[in-house]
C-alpha cells in the first residue's frame, strides 16, 4: 500500500507583523547645508535613532542649485569641520568636494551644491531607508510638554524626543515695496533665472531698474544685470538703493587703509567686525569678490548706467519707484516658517521677527515653562550670538547640544502616543 500524499491547506499563514519600528530620537528637518554641516560636524548624532525629512528630493544641495552665482565665500570654508576619521571623512576625497576645497577665490555654488550632493550621498547611505524621508515636507509641529509630534504633507505622523530645524530662509513680499508689488521681484529670481525673470523690457529705451537693498543679494542681483549688459543682451539704467552703508570685506586692516572708502562704505568697528581668529574685516558679511569689485566700480563711477543711492527709508525713493520698469527687492530673507502648536495654542518662534533666534542652549524659544527639545540651525553670520567664531565651532556647538539633551532622562511616557493629530498649516 502506498500512503497517500499529504497535501497542505490551500491557506498558507501569514508571516508574522515585523515588530514597529521604535519612535526616532531626533527628527532632523530640512537638509541642506546647515542640517548637513550638523550631521558631518557631529556624526554622533548618527548614533541615536535619527530620521531626516526633507522636502527635496534628495538630502545636502538644498537651496545651492537655485543660487546661480559666485559665491560670497571661500572653498576652504566649507567642510573644514568633517573628522577625516570619522563617517563622513571618506567623502573629503571626492574630487567633487576637493575641487570645491582647494578653489581659490569665488567659485560657481553649483561647485558647492555638488560637494554637499556627495554628503547627501554618504547619509544616504549611512542611514536606514526609512530614516531618510524625501519629497515630503513637514507641516505641522505639535508639543504638548516635552511631546513632539510631526506632520508631513503626506499626513504622515512622526513622535520624537527632539526636533531640529533647518529649513533654509524665503524672500517673501516686503511692505514697505508693497505700493510697487505689480512690477517687484525678489532679488532670488533673478539669481536663479537671470534674464528670464525679467518682465518685456521697452525696445526705445534702457530699462529703468531698481534694486532695493544693498547686500550680497543686490550685488548678486546687479552682476547678472552687469554680465548682460556687458554681452549686449541687455540695455539698461540700475540704481541701487542703499538703505545703509554696505560692509566691504578686506583680509586685514593693512589692506584695508591702502584703499579709499567712500561715503556709501562701513567703516568698520574694531572690537566688532575684525575677525579675532583670521584678522580679516567683515569675515562672512562683507561683499566679496565680484560683488565686492562691482559696488567699487559702480562707486567711483566707473560703471556706466549704473547708479548707487543711500536713502533713509524705501519711501524717499518713491518717484524713482513710480518710473521704475522693474525693481528687484533685495531687502533680506527670513527664516522658513512651519505651523506649530504648543499646549494647544498657536506659537511663532520668531516672535514675529524675521529670524528665528535660538536660545543661548541652541533651542528655539518657546512658551513659559514649556520645555520641549526643538533645536535650530538659523545661524547669522559671524559674529555669532553664542560666541563662536567659525561655523564650523557653530555646527559642532549645535550638536553637543542636541547630544546634552538626549543624555538627559525623558520624563515619563515619552515619547507621546496620544496627541490629537493637528491640522497642516
Ligand atoms: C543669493 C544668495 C547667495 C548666497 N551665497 C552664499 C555663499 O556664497 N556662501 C554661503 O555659505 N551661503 C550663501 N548664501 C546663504 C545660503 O543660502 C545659506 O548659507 C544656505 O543655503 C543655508 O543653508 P540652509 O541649510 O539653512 O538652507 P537651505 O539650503 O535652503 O536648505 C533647507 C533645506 O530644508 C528643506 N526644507 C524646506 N522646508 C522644509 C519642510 N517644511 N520640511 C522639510 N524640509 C524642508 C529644503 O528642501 C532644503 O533642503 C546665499 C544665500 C543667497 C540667498
């Protein structure tokens, strides 16, 4: 006799539920060059269930590749941070990241968006897949007290013990160009599209254009106008409005007394704008290379058809605004807002201010009392609030933060179960 064949039920069992993967320790949001010069400056972060979200499709550029100039810095600056022992070390022999570092002078920012494209590279690669969360942005942040509970586009909901936030600065309308909105611009269009942000030009006459501010972006701004001018793609008459004297950057003081300085220059302060550490003038705010030359040239009149101008308020220029074909504002940025709610009450951690400004521990301000881990990379240029002198002390400075807080115990029932899903912002 033969034993018939056994046969299995047609239902096979399901495999078990992988166990939920246990709440991240920090949320990193946003991961351009700050959120990327904290992670390369404090790999230990790493360490801690750390998830990036970022808008993007891809971590490290950020908003480089829309920056289509020189830049106002030097290669070495960048990077000088990364341990060469450490995860992110391997990355400094890229020759993307080389040729950004050994550049001497201004350079392209598409050299710099490829350098931190390679970083983002390494995170990649470093992280777990479903740490790193791209092309979903977050909307919402809710806390309850030390609780922090995210919301991305997607609806998706994250709980973290802390949050960082480094989600890049925007130009929004400016009040006082308010009158003049129907033929404004933001200086970041011109930077980023060059001739194709521009409005139909009259054919008969030069276009009066003015850019409203007198920083790097107006300068960035007026080199592209300047570059077209120059290859006769353009006719043109530009006046810039200097709303105050515009800082020059020297590499020392010898430099800086062998050179004339007209009205429209800072002077600088000594116990202020001196670089301690390098002795150069206006170290990271100053106009440098090109946009440096353009405003001397342009100040000693040099510069045909271009025109600088210093006005107490954008209101005394208004009949130079009113005959205006196109003007550029080029008044400053501020830091990218998020809806947050904090023990049920809207929060603004700007305090209606342009820039978010961290806490002398790194955490952005919140509410009395309320005591939750949400850290911010919104850094200003040197000199900086906290007394570092180099990013590079401010990106290692944020992360032994961060690192300070996690080490301390949370409070019981963290992280959160049970916050009402908030409504995107
Ligand atoms: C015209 C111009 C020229 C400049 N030139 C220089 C220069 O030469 N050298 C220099 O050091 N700096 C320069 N800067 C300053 C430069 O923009 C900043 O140094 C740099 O971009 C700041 O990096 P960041 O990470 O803060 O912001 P970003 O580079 O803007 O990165 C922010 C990141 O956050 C992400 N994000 C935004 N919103 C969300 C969200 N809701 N959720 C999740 N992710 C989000 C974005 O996708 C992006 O990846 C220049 C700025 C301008 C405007």
């Amino acid at each position: 006799m033969t034993a018939l064949p056994v046969r299995e039920p047609a239902t096979t069992i399901p495999p078990p539920e992988p166990a939920p993967e246990p709440a991240p320790e920090i949320v990193l949001a946003g991961c351009g060059l700050r959120g990327m010069g904290l992670l390369t400056a404090m790999p230990a972060l790493l360490d801690h269930r750390l998830t990036v979200v970022d808008a993007g499709p891809r971590p490290g550029p950020g908003a480089f590749p829309d920056h289509r100039i020189q830049s106002n810095s030097a290669g070495a600056d960048f990077f000088g941070w990364v341990d060469p022992a450490g995860p992110f070390g391997p990355v400094l022999d890229d020759p993307a990241v080389r040729r950004l570092r050994e550049h001497q002078g201004a350079f392209d920012l598409a050299l710099l968006a490829g350098a931190l494209d390679r970083f983002g590279d390494r995170l990649a690669a470093l992280l777990p897949p479903d740490r790193l969360i791209r092309g979903d942005p977050l909307v919402h942040v809710t806390v309850e007290g030390e609780a922090i509970a995210l919301t991305l586009a997607s609806g998706r909901r994250i709980d973290t013990r802390a949050l960082v936030l480094a989600l890049g600065i925007t130009e929004p309308a400016h009040a006082a160009l308010a009158p003049w909105a129907d033929r404004t611009i933001p200086s970041g269009r011109i930077v980023r599209d060059h001739l194709a942000a521009l409005p139909p030009v009259p054919a008969d006459r030069p276009a009066r254009i003015v850019i409203a501010g007198g920083s790097h972006s107006a300068y960035s701004a007026a080199l592209v106008l300047a570059d077209a001018v120059d290859a006769g793609r353009l006719s043109a008459e530009v006046t810039i409005l200097h709303r105050g004297p515009a800082r020059l950057f020297y590499p020392n003081m010898d430099a800086h007394a062998a050179e004339p300085h007209g009205p429209l220059e800072a002077l600088p302060d000594p116990a202020r704008d001196i670089c301690p550490e390098t002795g150069q003038i206006f170290r990271y705010s100053g106009l440098r290379h090109r946009a440096r030359a353009l405003f001397r040239e342009i100040a000693q009149g040099g510069r045909q058809g271009f025109t600088q101008r210093q006005i107490p308020a954008i209101d005394d220029a208004a009949a130079l605004l009113d005959q205006a074909d196109l003007i550029v504002q080029a008044l400053g940025y501020r830091s990218r807002r998020l809806a947050m709610t904090v023990d049920g009450r809207p929060w603004d951690p700007a305090g209606g201010r342009p820039v978010v400004r961290p806490e002398p521990d790194g955490r952005i301000p919140l509410p009395a009392g309320a005591r939750a881990q949400i850290f911010v990379m919104g850094m200003d240029p040197y000199p900086y609030d906290d007394g570092a002198l180099t990013p590079t002390g401010q990106y290692a400075l944020r992360g032994g933060q961060i690192l300070a807080a996690l080490a301390r115990p949370p409070v019981a029932g963290q992280p959160p179960t049970d916050i009402p899903l908030a409504e995107p912002g």
